[in-house]
C-alpha cells in the first residue's frame, strides 16, 4: 500500500501515531521521513507486536506534553535508553503547568460542553507563546537529537499545535499544516462518533452542541485558525515569531532545516 503524509502506523492499539516526514516545506523540499513523530499516549502500547514496533523506530527522545495528573494515572511504557522529558505544554498565567485532565469532559450537560469548548480554544490561541514543553522538543531538534517523538493523551490539541509550530518552522504552508492538523480525524477512527453516542439523548434536545462535541472528541480547522490568528495578532510574520519565543534566528531555522528536510 502507497504511504502517504500524515498516514498512521499500523498498530494495533495506539491510535494517531503519525510522522511528519514527506509533508512539503521550505524551498520544495520534504520533511526526511522517519524523524519527527507524534502520538497519542504511549500507555496505548499494550502489546508485545506494538512494543516491537515502537522500538524499531529507533526514538531518541519522548516529550510527554500531558499534565502531571494524566501521566500519573496513565504512565508511559519505560523505554529503555530514550530521553524523556516531562513538561505539560498548557499553561497557567503565572506561567506554571495546569493540571489538565482529558477526561474531564466525559460527563458535561449543555453548558459545561459550551464552557469547555471556550476554554479549549482560549488553549489553543495560547499555547504557541512562553511555552517550556515546546522550546524543550526545539532544543533537542536543533542538537540533533532525533529521532524524536512527542505526544498528549489523543495526540490531537497540544501534540497538534507542536507538530503545527514545527511544520512552519521548516517552512511548510498553512494549508500544509491545516491538512497535518485534520488528518487525527481519520487517524482516530470512531472516536467523534464514540462522544455523539455517549451525548445522543443530548443531541436530540440540543444539536447545537455537535459542533463542541466534535472539537471535544476530534479537531476543528478554527482550532488551528485559532493558533494562526493569536501569532499574527502578536507578531508581524512568523520569523519575528519564532525568534521571540523559541530564539531561533535566521541561522537556527536554516540549521533546522537541513537537519530535517530533504
């Protein structure tokens, strides 16, 4: 079967494990494939076929961007050799992680769903800025440190926005980007229809919610608008962006290019 970008390996229980190689970027090159990775939880990797296969990866480092709450419930798997760094990617205003838990949002009437998907687009307008858990994934691209893989829990808001950022830091286009981003709703399959089932009796008497329902369980191209939007409410393009928050001159994205693209 033809590979193609933003396709899934082929486990059998984790979900949405993807790369970034063969997306288009800066000065029609290619991301190199086999690189960069993104994913969902790697407690997922329940068995011994799926542990093979993760280690036939070759991974050199892991950034776990889920909060302290979801990595004690749920730990990764102990890979033995590969460096892991353990920073939650969302923020509180003080700058300190916020203790997030995906599975808040399982059991919310109308109103709370509403609320959540506010809070959830407030996430993704301020997850590109001040941000430790996606400067640390930079820091160890720009030393060569890869194979490198990064997740949250489903591996679609927070791993999202990380795979976003590093695909304009290599000079993909925004559409590029958007089709990376959406790609988790056919990476994740049944998982929006698992949530319209559990709220169906919801739906009947509000179908406003399905729209929430699906940014819940899924992705929605005005999360990442979301993301595009706050950087140029900030910044004037997205050099002055990435050399203000990840201080990554002219001469560190060029570098970052030539480590990852072919």
């Amino acid at each position: 079967m033809e590979w193609t970008p933003g396709k899934p390996l082929p486990f059998e229980t984790a979900e949405n494990f993807r790369e970034l190689g063969g997306w288009p970027a800066a000065d029609g090159r290619r991301v190199k494939r086999g690189l960069i990775w993104r994913s969902g939880a790697l407690c997922q990797i329940r068995t011994p076929a799926d542990q093979a296969r993760f280690e036939q990866l070759g991974i050199r480092v892991v950034s776990d961007l889920r909060s302290a709450v979801e990595r004690g419930r749920e730990p990764d798997p102990d890979f033995p050799g590969v460096i892991r760094h353990d920073i939650g990617a969302i923020r509180n205003a003080e700058g300190g992680e916020q203790p997030i838990d995906a599975n808040d949002s399982l059991h919310l009437d109308a109103q709370g769903l509403k609320d959540l998907a506010q809070e959830m687009m407030d996430i993704y307008s301020a997850l590109p800025f001040n941000n430790p858990a996606y400067r640390e994934i930079f820091r160890e691209m720009l030393d060569g440190r890869m194979p490198l893989l990064f997740h949250c829990s489903a591996g679609k808001d927070r791993t999202g926005v990380a795979a976003a950022l590093i695909l304009l830091a290599l000079g993909a286009s925004r559409e590029t980007v958007m089709e990376d981003f959406l790609a988790t709703n056919t990476c994740r399959p049944g998982a929006v229809q698992e949530c319209l089932d559990v709220y169906r009796q919801m739906l009947e008497q509000n179908p406003e919610v399905r729209p929430i329902l699906e940014l819940v369980s899924g992705v929605r191209p005005e999360s990442m608008q979301a993301v595009f939007d706050a950087i140029d409410r900030r910044y004037a393009c997205m050099e002055d962006f990435f050399a203000a928050e990840y201080g990554m001159g002219p001469e560190q994205l060029q570098l970052l290019r030539d480590r990852c693209l072919e």
